[in-house]
C-alpha cells in the first residue's frame, strides 16, 4: 500500500546557508548533471549567534555517539550481542499519511539529534523522543525512577496508561532483544551504547501517537534506570533496520527524512510508505550480515574541485567478517572517515583553499579557517560518489562541510579521521537532502533541496 506517514521537521546544527556549485547560497538545487569545481557561500550569513561551548559540547557528545555505534558493531562481529532479529509478527492496520508529528532540534539543549512530539500511552502522554535511524530499540523514561537523566517533559506513568501492557519473555519482540531477562514471567530490557549509556526497564506495548492517529501495540521499553548522553528528550525513537525498530512494526517498506538548517524558517518532514522523488542520486542499500541495523551505502569514491581522490576500492566496503564499510546516520553529526580516507580528503581541500587565512584546530577538526574578515569566500566543491565508473554524484553545499564554530568567524572543514574501519556519514552532510530508504529495492536516495 502507497500510503505516507508524514512528520513535520526541526533544525539541528548551525551551519552556513544553503549553497550551491557556482551560485549563491539561496538559489536553485544542485543539477545532477554537472558537477563545479567550486561553490560560493555566504560568510556573515552562517556566523548568527554561534556559541562555542555550545559547539564543543555537541562534538563532545558527538565522539561518545561514534564510540557507540563501532562498539556495536565489534561486538556483533566478535559474537557478544546474541539478538536473533527475525521479523515479528503484527496486525496492525492504520492509514500511515494521518501520522504527524512536530520535529524540534536539541540543538538549545547541546544535542547534535531530532526531537519528535511523540503521545506515549492512553491517554497520551506528550514527550520528546530522539529520533535515531542507528538504533532500533524503542523507549522513554518512566515512572517510578531508580536512576533517569533530566528531560524536558514530565516522566511517564505507566499506572496512568490504560494501554500499558508488559511483554511475557516468550513473545517474539522479547526475544527479538540483544539482552533480555525474565522477572515474574514479564520480559526486562537493557540497551547499552558501547558510551557508558544505557536505559534498562520493562518492555511492553504501547499506544503511540503522532499528530492525532494511534498507533497501538508498539513495543517499547519502560526505562527505570537510564543514564547517558540523552540531553533533554525522554526516549529514543528508533529508526534502524532491525525488527524492533518503528518503520518494521508499522510495516514501512520506505522510509526518508530531510534535515534542515537550524535558522531556517521552513518546515522538514519525514515520511513512511512513500516513493522516492524523481531525479533523487541513489546509492545502492547494502545489508551486513552480522548487524541489521545499520543502513550502509555503496560508496565508490569521493572528489575535490571535481577531482576524484585516489582512494583504495576497500575504503568503503563490508568485508567478510562484516567490518568496514560506510553507513548513513541522523544521530552522528560529524561524518568520519578512515584516517587514510580522511588525510586525502583533507589534503586535497587544504591545497584548493591555499588563499584563505587559516586558524587553530577547535576540538576533533584540525583544518580550520579564520573568515572574520570575508562576506563570502569561493571553496572547492566536495562530492561523494556512487556506483562503478562514472556512477553518480553528490555535490555537497558549502555550508555541509564548512561549519561556524563560535561567533568570531572561525569556521572549521566538517569531517574528522575515525580509527575504527566503520565508517559514516553524519547529519551536517545530510543538511538540505531529502535522504529516501527504499529497503524493498535496496536502494538509498538523495534529492536536494527537497525539503
């Protein structure tokens, strides 16, 4: 069924406007077609009111969130997460385009992720949940608490939901849990993110409310003991690609998001069940044997000025064991690299921006610029690339991998080395895209400036 469930967006990080190859930062998308050597973008424009402990306490939190999700991925490889993630069974049927739900940035509260207004029981309880296309494990903060961070709302009551009901531990979602326990016949769960965070509880079902539609029998995890990087929301919305996770319990065979500038004005929307747009760049959906969460792309290669760097084959690519590879992420900020990838990439922008004055590193960038003095300043185009040969390209805006880091006019290069062989592609990169997950076709789709 071609039917759309569709979220209103928020803003996250704050970074230049929109810009694209050649022209200025407000006019058309990028053509497919054409790829420039250069991209101009407004300099006074993206300064605003950029904060830089704020800046600092996102990539501080941002680093913990990479550790997390490499740790996942070593402890799936080496066999210490024992989840048997099979599809669960469900009968739920509901029209997906009647869900709506508003989208705030946590970007106030030093989060680099999305906030949904999500109604959590009957009658709805209003929350903000983090959404997470890395995780799959639905939960929030509830009541009593043996340990729970600060939230924004308050902590739920499952005694005031009539539609609480705890899991038994032989139901197919129980079991569907990397860590699980049996207490009183009622199923317990931990997710721990390889940071020190964690949230443990009951796992249940739920009714869960977008907008004003209701979806029932949502497995969900009641958290009395949570503790973590979780700033401000009261849970986790998740969005990855095991049987847990939201778009597999409505049965979404698509799902796309677009993630707009933090000052922007106009509204973003993520959407279930619908196509992908016309003209979207699409990569190739690659699945790793040892973890279904994560969504990796098929990456070939990536270019400055239009040139293609010279970078190994197995740079972005699974291997036998399910290390490496590239994934796609709303929750990382940051995109990271390979040391390897990172240095040519790095070296190759540093030799075509030779005129600009630089400045000292700020945090995990080391190739920073002081643009104090300038309105506007010409960089080379950064693009990824995808499919064999030719294949298809990505021109990025400027303002998605040049980033203001205080209010002084330093702005720094937007990717950073990993020394884990898993790579990802962050938020700041996704800025302006609408990014599509077709898992039936296994296909991923960027369209910019479709948001």
């Amino acid at each position: 069924m071609a039917s759309q469930m569709r979220l209103l967006f928020g803003t996250l990080f704050p970074l230049l406007l929109l810009a694209s190859p050649l022209v200025h930062s407000r006019t058309a998308p990028h053509p497919q077609s054409q790829t420039s050597k250069t991209t101009t973008f407004d300099v006074l424009a993206s300064i605003q009111n950029t904060l830089q402990s704020l800046t600092l306490a996102r990539l501080d939190r941002d680093s913990a969130r990479v550790k997390s999700l490499s740790t996942r991925l070593d402890l799936a490889i080496t066999g210490l997460s024992t989840s048997d993630l099979k599809p669960l069974d469900s009968d739920l049927e509901f029209q997906a385009q009647d869900l709506e739900s508003p989208i705030v940035s946590g970007t106030s509260q030093g989060s680099g992720e999305y906030f949904s207004r999500v109604g959590i029981g009957n009658p709805p309880s209003q929350v903000y949940m983090v959404l997470d296309t890395g995780s799959d494990v639905n939960w929030v903060q509830c009541a009593p608490c043996a340990n729970c961070y600060q939230q924004a709302d308050p902590i739920f009551e499952p005694a005031s939901s009539s539609s609480y009901s705890p899991l038994t531990c032989d139901t197919n979602q129980c079991n569907s849990l990397d860590v699980s326990e049996c207490r009183n016949h009622t199923c317990l769960y931990e997710v721990s993110y390889g940071d020190g965070s964690y949230t443990v509880g009951d796992f249940v079902t739920e009714t869960v409310t977008l907008g004003s539609t209701s979806v029932d029998n949502i497995a969900i995890g009641c958290g009395h003991n949570n503790e973590g990087l979780f700033v401000g929301a009261a849970g986790l919305i998740g969005l990855g690609g095991g049987s847990l996770s939201f778009p597999s319990q409505v049965n979404a065979t698509t799902f796309s998001y677009c993630l707009v500038d933090r000052d922007s004005d106009s509204a973003s929307t993520l959407d279930f069940d619908s196509p992908l747009p016309p003209n979207a760049i699409t990569a190739q959906l690659i699945r790793n044997h040892q973890l279904d969460t994560f969504y990796y792309l098929g990456l070939t290669g990536l270019s400055v000025g239009g040139e293609l760097l010279p970078i190994s084959e197995s740079a972005f690519k699974i291997d036998e064991s399910g290390n490496g590879g590239i994934i796609i992420d709303s929750g990382t900020a940051v995109t990271r690299l390979q040391t390897d990838t990172y240095n040519s990439l790095r070296d190759a922008f540093v030799k075509g921006t030779q005129g600009l004055p630089s400045a000292n590193g700020v945090a995990l960038f080391d190739t920073c610029y002081d643009l104090s003095s300038k309105s506007s300043v010409d960089v080379p185009t950064v693009s990824f690339h995808f499919g064999e040969g030719q294949g298809k390209v990505l021109p990025l805006p400027a303002k998605n991998y040049l980033i203001p880091v205080d209010s002084n006019g330093t702005f720094c290069f937007a990717f950073a080395p990993t020394s884990s062989a898993l790579s990802i592609i962050g938020n700041v990169q996704q800025q302006g895209t609408r990014v599509s997950f077709d898992i039936g076709n296994s296909l991923v789709g960027f369209s910019p400036d479709k948001c």
